[in-house]
C-alpha cells in the first residue's frame, strides 16, 4: 500500500513537469492521426497523466 502511496505522489508532483513533453507529443501525433480540437485536448492530459505516473515509478522502484 505505502508502494502505491509514495508513486503516487511522486507522480503528482511531476504532473506539471510532464505537461511540455505531452504537449509536444500530441502535437507531433495530431496531423498522423487526424484528431480534432477535442480529441487532441483529450490526447494532452491523457499523456500528461500516463508520463507523469511512467516517471512517477521511475523514481520509486529505480
């Protein structure tokens, strides 16, 4: 349970840190994917979550 704690909030604090690099990701995925304004909105914050938990494991188990 602590494992799961502690990745947590390493990965809430890189939430903003994590914002750029899924901007830039979803902007290079937008015109192969042909996504809308929505969908790449929706891409975005999907990304930010999914990085900043990747990280978020990186710091707690490496």
């Amino acid at each position: 349970m602590t494992d799961i704690v502690i990745t947590l909030v390493f990965s809430i604090v890189m939430l903003v840190f994590m914002a750029f690099p899924a901007m830039k990701i979803s902007q290079w995925l937008r015109p192969k994917l042909a996504l809308s304004e929505r969908g790449h909105n929706a891409l975005q914050i999907i990304l930010t979550i999914v990085l900043s938990l990747l990280v978020g494991l990186f710091l707690r188990f490496a």
